[in-house]
C-alpha cells in the first residue's frame, strides 16, 4: 500500500478557512468566541447537528453542507464521534485538526487508551495532521487564529509548546501582559500524532521565531526529543519548564495526560548537555523569555543597578552575585557624572547606584539611568520602578497624576540604552501595594517595550539565565 503523504507543520498552518466542529452554548459558545474576537481574514464554518445561527454566522448541521473546503478543524464533539469527525474532516479538505475532545488515554483505562489507538489508526491512514487528543491546539496571532476569548492580540517573536492546555493558555496570557508576543502557540495534548519533537524542529527552523518557551511533562520517545532540543537550541534559546519532577507531579502528568514524567536526573542531565534553559515557575518561564525577545544579547554578565535605598541596593547585589551576575564598581569617569546630579545626603553611587530621596525627582532619575547605561564596564542594567514609595509621597504632596509622566521619562531613558547602546535594560516593579498605580506603570514600561518584573529577584535570575545560555552556546562554538 501507498504510503500516504502527510502534511508538514508549516504546511498545515497555511491556513484560510476553519470549521468548527461541535459548536455548543456549554461555556458560552467558548471556541466561537475565541475564533471570532479578533480581526482577520479568516473564514469561518460553524458546525452542529442543532443548527441554528451564533454571533450572526449560521451554524450547518454537517460538514459537507459547509460550501467550500477547509483548510482546519477544531473538533470538539464527543469522543465516540471524534472518529467519524476525522474522515470527515479529511474528505472536506482540512490538513490539520486540533482535536479538543477528551477521554482517551489521560483517564489511564484500557477503554481509554483503546478510543486513543483507534484515533491514531485512522491519522495513520490520511493527508491530515491533528493536534491532541484532550489539547487547546493552535494559537496563531498574527493570522487570528485563537483558542481562548477574551485576550489581546499580540503577534511577536517566541514561540511556545506546551503538553497541558491550561498552561498553553496562562503562558500566552501572561507573556502578553508583560508585553511579549508570540509567532505561535502549540497545544499538543496527547501526541496522538504531531509530537513535540516536531514541534521544537518547526520552531527552531521559522525565522519567525526568536526564542522557544516549552512545557513538557514526558516524552514518547525521549531519545528524539533530545535530539530536537539539541538542534533547537544550537539555533536559538530554548527555555523549558518540565512538569512531574517529583513522584506526585509525575502522577499527575500521568493523570491529565497520559504522560509519564520520567526520571528527574535523566531529564536534568539531558537538559545540560543540549544547553537548554530550565525553570520551575510559569512565572520564571515568561521572566526569561521576555529578555530573549525584547532585549539585545548581552556581551558579559557585569550588571549596573539603580535603586532607591541603601538597604535594598545590598540585598540585590547579594541576588546578582549567587546568580552568578557581577556587580563591578563604577569607574572613575561615571562617577564624576554623576555626582553633579545627586544633591541627597544618603545616597551611593558605587554600584549599586543608590539615589535615595534624589529618586523622586524624574529628571535626575532618567538622566541617571542613562548614564549608568553608558558606563562601559555594566552590560546589562536593572532599575527598579518603586510604585509604592512614589505614590506615598505623590499622595501628600497631591500630584498622583504626574506619576504617569515621572514612569514615561523613566521608561524613555530605558529604551534609549537599549535602542542606542545596545544592552539589556530590566525593569523590576515591586508587588508590595497600590495595584492601579502599579498597573499604570506596569503599562507604561510594557508600551516602551522594555521588560518588565515582578520584583528585583525575578529579573535578576531570567537575566542570569540568559547571560548562562549564551556564554555556553559561546564556549560550545569555538
């Protein structure tokens, strides 16, 4: 028998036209909402035995009613239709499926694990890709195509992999909030059939691509996806955050996807040797992330800081230095700039730069920041925007609304050692009090392009990650 030719991964997301399959009212219409949300030029089918109209777009009773051919699926009936949807799905065109449906080998029966073989006999057989089962699938924002509603479109450089959809959904939702986008975002669920190991080759290869996040419980072939890691990450960094490191983790990898975690130290030992960056929080993930995608390489790990009180100044220099950051004086030269612009009794201008009360003034500030980015001895800089200081005294002093304008001309001399100078500037945004003003400077140092961080220590380990990576990739090319 012929062996049948099956799409590739970039020839499966030359996509126009999606059907979806087991349209239902159960959350809300949730994947016509997630589809319909943004603008694009994408067209539409919605698919149900009910019938009927949602959201002005008539729902058809069956596939071959839908007047055109499809180029995706995004099945979501239950799984004792996923079969028949599939051929369907196949004889209407589509070249790839995200299918949605659960109840195959995550629930850890022999029924279950039955459904999920009868599914993979039947891919075996077509000219048609599928993500999943029991997965999120697709997130493509730059065509539109969407798997949850209710989130901004923003189109960038990572590119992220993920076995559990919810982690899929809170990576993208976060990164984009921190201000990260993405080329792509793949859910792969059970690895019926498109693996990640497929998946990591696709995204070291797109030149839309320029850093790969990933979310991987355990491996199917765990020998193959080293290897890809090892390719991807000789291309570009690779961060990965592994689920089921322990026994009860791996149980419950194994219980929501059919995934055995495996061995901790193979895993580790694996990781090290493909230069692959590890965390252990979504958190840390996004962190690291965001310095690949919106920072310049930085050349050493020497870092300057800005900060606004001797104490802290001590306890950051103290999370540089076990990270493996260097904090090296400022020279001569710098300081001699300085000191005209610091008129505050108190402060320290050895690196850390310490202003003191010389920090509420925005002037002095951003001109600092600038010039400590000009110090040839610092490659990196981190300031930290203190949300919570300068609202008290912008509260007594009646000029909260000035705030906004003291973050911007921050932010401003930010991004011109960035643009400019070419270095990593990370701003750390304390989550002490005062939401609404931390979210208005959240949003401000977002705008600017610039990333952003939960507190001084989580941007000092995503940079000390990052200065790691590339050191290694350095060392491993010579």
């Amino acid at each position: 028998m012929k062996q049948k030719k099956r799409p590739t991964i970039e020839e499966m997301l030359k996509i126009q036209s999606v059907a979806i399959v087991g349209v239902s009212a159960k959350l809300g219409y949730y994947w016509v909402h997630s589809m319909l949300q943004w603008d694009h030029e994408l067209r539409i089918w919605l698919v149900s035995k009910r019938g009927g109209e949602v959201m002005g777009h008539k729902i058809y009773t069956d596939l071959s009613e839908i007047p055109e051919n499809i180029d995706y699926a995004i099945i979501a009936v239950p799984y004792k239709y996923v079969p028949q949807t599939l051929k369907e799905c196949h004889e209407k065109g589509a070249k790839g499926v995200t299918i949605f449906t659960s109840g195959f080998s995550e629930l850890g029966t022999d029924e279950g694990r039955q459904r999920e073989i009868e599914v993979q006999n039947i891919l075996d057989g077509l000219e048609m890709r599928a993500f999943g089962p029991n997965c999120m699938g697709l997130m493509f924002p730059e065509l539109g195509f969407a798997f949850m509603p209710t989130v901004k479109r923003l189109a960038g450089d990572v590119g992220f992999l993920s076995q559990s959809g919810g982690v899929a959904i809170a990576t993208y939702t976060s990164g984009v909030e921190a201000g990260v986008g993405f080329s792509k975002v793949f859910s792969f669920g059970n690895q019926v059939d498109i693996r990640p190991q497929e998946l990591l080759d696709y995204l070291g290869d797109d030149t839309k691509t320029k850093a790969i996040g990933a979310y991987i419980e355990g491996a199917k072939n765990g020998r193959e996806i080293l290897e890809a890691m090892i390719s991807a990450a000789k291309k570009k960094p690779l961060v990965v955050l592994k689920g089921g490191r322990s026994i009860e983790g791996s149980r419950a990898a194994s219980s929501h996807t059919g995934a055995l975690a495996g061995n901790r130290e193979i895993w580790a030992a694996a990781f090290h040797q493909a230069n692959v960056l590890t965390v252990n929080t979504l958190e840390d993930l996004i962190a690291t992330l965001s310095i690949f995608s919106l920072s310049p390489q930085p050349k050493t790990e020497a870092v300057g800081l800005v900060a606004i009180s001797g104490g802290t100044s001590v306890i950051y220099t103290d999370l540089c230095i076990e990270s493996g950051l260097l904090v090296p004086p400022t020279s001569k030269e710098t300081l001699e700039r300085l000191e005209p612009l610091i008129r505050d009794v108190g402060t320290g201008l050895g690196n850390p730069i310490d202003l003191a009360a010389d920090y509420y003034q925005d002037q002095t500030t951003s001109e600092v920041i600038q010039i400590v980015g000009e110090e040839p001895r610092f490659s990196s800089l981190i300031f930290e925007a203190d949300v919570h200081n300068m609202h008290q005294v912008a509260s007594i002093m009646d000029a909260q609304d000035s705030l906004v304008d003291y973050w911007r001309a921050m932010a401003k001399a930010g991004k011109y050692v960035v643009d400019k100078l070419k270095k990593p500037v990370l701003v750390a945004i304390p989550d002490i009090a005062y939401p609404i003003p931390r979210a208005e400077a959240w949003q401000v140092f977002v705008d600017a392009g610039l990333p952003v961080f939960r507190n001084i220590s989580e941007a000092v380990n995503a940079l000390a990650r990052v200065c790691r990576y590339y050191k290694i990739k350095e060392q491993r090319e010579k």
